[in-house]
C-alpha cells in the first residue's frame, strides 16, 4: 500500500465526516485511513463506520493524550510504505494524492508539508483568517509560500514522512506543542529531504470565533519558544517579529505622549501595515476589514505566546 492516511480526531464527528467525503474523491486510491479517536465523549465511530463500504479504514479509540502522540498510534497501525496526516478540520482536493505521488517520487523527497487554502465556499470569516495565517504581511509567507520549498517546516494540519523515516526516527515527542514542527527539524538535521509540496494544498475549515483565533495564535507563539528545548537554533530573529509589533503598540502612547516625532513615525509605519493588508486581502470591503481585524489578533495573540513562553523556558 502507498499511503496510509493519518487523522486525530477529538470530539468532531462532523468535521471528520466532511474529511472523509472529500477521500472518497481522490483520483489516486492506493491508501488506507486510520482515524485516532484520542478519548472524545462524541464518538466519531459512527461517522468513520459509514465508510467501510467507500474507503479501506480502520477506527481506534484510545484515552485522550494529545494530538501527537495519537498520530503515533495511527502509526503503529499503519500499512502503507508513506504516512500523511491531516487534521480533522480539512478537506482534502480531489488530486491530492495523485500531486504528492508524483512531487515524492520526481524530488525524491522522504517527507513533506503541504500549504493550507480557503475554500470559494468559505465564509468571511474563515478566508480572513486564512489570509492572516499566510500572507506576507503577518508570517511572511512561511505556511506555504516560500521561495526555497527545503526552508518549509511542515505542519501536522497537512504533512508526511516515509516508514523509513518512523522506523529510524520514532515519531512525535510531545502530545501537544509544536510536535509536529519539531519532528520537521529532526528530520532535516538526520540528512532526510522535507520540502514544500505547494501543489498539494488542503482546504482548512477553522471554526474558531474572534477569540478562540487569538488564544490558538497565543500558543502558536509559545510553540515556537517551545521548540527550543529541543533544538537550540530554532528560535531566529524572524519569530521574534510578532513580539515587537506587539510591544509597538503598547509603546506607541508613551511615544506620544513623551516622543511625539517617535509616536508619529511609529503610528505611519503601523498605518501603512494596516494599507498593505487591507490591499492585499481579498475580496470587498467587510473581508478586507475582516482581513485587517484578524492580522492585529493573529500578530497580538503570536506576540503575547512569544512572551510569555520566554517567561517560561529561560527566566524562570
């Protein structure tokens, strides 16, 4: 078997239903499914049973330890000669695999993290946080827009590796944080080719509200800290962006209070930010603000985590 498809899932029968269906219309069928049910009180069962007769899958429940170490046990259920994982909250397009065959065996590539897109069906909502989540201007374009495809560390929502690269590796060392980037960088350091496969996007439904968007942003922040207890160098300059915007803001009063020219030069940088997004996004005018709204909490809640997470790992 070629692949062997990889799906944590906690308390989301729904989401998964969707998933499922979008399998169901791959062009290329040589896969298995496992859907890891890591201790949900909605049982998903019932949806991954009424596929039996679509898709080769196979369903597991276990007691909740975190997404990562359920994405091991799929993998020690796995079949397949190449292990892909997404998160319950995509869809999949129909040439995915036909795309990724064909990327792996043309770049000879072990491993792989593919971008994350809205959907023409996609509320509002849901395309501006697309946008702040990849555009330029809030994460310079690192979720799948890169120039150079070998910088591109994968993304548990849509990555893979080889059995070759499990069996001499293991997999997720953490339940929870930035697993799934950590184990990028283990791979790259053990000599393994990962890239960017562009081509093989997926469709992110993010159900989060305005809130619930910053939190998840807060801990992408603390993540990128995280990491560094693994691997010292994976903390650079860049990542550290989202902290100064953020410590401008809070600044910026004082500049005006106590620097007027500091504060005004500070306010234009911020408001020509603020032009860039609102031309960039797209769509009209509520996606645009849309777009401007979630780009400060994506930057916000990304700065705060930082923080915080530095708090954690090195004054402590």
């Amino acid at each position: 078997m070629r692949f062997s498809v990889i799906i944590p899932v906690y308390n989301r029968p729904e989401e998964l239903q969707k998933l499922l269906q979008s399998l169901c219309k791959q062009s290329f069928t040589d896969f298995e499914v496992i859907v890891v049910d890591d201790g949900s009180d909605l049982s998903s069962q019932p949806i991954a049973n009424g596929f039996e007769a679509l898709l080769s899958i196979h369903y597991c429940y276990q007691n909740n330890t975190g997404q990562g170490f359920a994405r091991n046990k799929g993998m020690e259920l796995a079949k397949g000669d190449y292990f892909v994982f997404f998160d319950s909250d995509c869809v999949i397009p129909p040439d995915y695999f036909s795309i990724l065959n064909t990327a792996l065996i043309s770049r000879r590539l072990d491993a792989h993290g593919g971008p994350d897109d809205a959907g023409e069906d996609f509320s509002d909502w849901q395309k501006a946080m697309n946008f702040s989540m990849t555009s330029f201007w809030t994460t310079g374009g690192i979720r799948g827009k890169m120039k150079n495809p070998a910088k591109y560390q994968a993304r548990g929502y849509n990555m893979g590796f080889s059995r070759v690269v499990y069996a001499n590796l293991g997999g997720f060392v953490h339940p929870n944080m930035a697993e799934d980037i950590e184990l990028s960088i283990r791979i790259k350091k053990a000599g393994y080719k990962l890239e960017l496969v562009e081509e093989a996007f997926v469709y992110h439904h993010r159900k989060n509200d305005f809130f619930s968007f910053i939190r998840q942003s807060h801990q992408f922040g603390r993540n990128r800290v995280f990491i560094t207890r693994f691997h010292k160098d994976a903390l650079k300059p860049v990542h550290l962006l989202p902290m100064l915007f953020l410590l401008g803001l809070v600044f910026l009063p004082i500049g005006f209070l106590y620097l007027k020219p500091l504060g005004w030069l500070m306010a234009a940088a911020y408001f020509l930010w603020t032009m860039a997004v609102l031309i960039s996004a797209k769509g009209g005018a509520k996606s645009r603000f849309l777009a401007v709204l979630t780009s400060y909490g994506q930057l916000i809640g990304y700065g705060t985590g930082v923080l915080k997470e530095v708090f954690n790992t090195f004054l402590k």
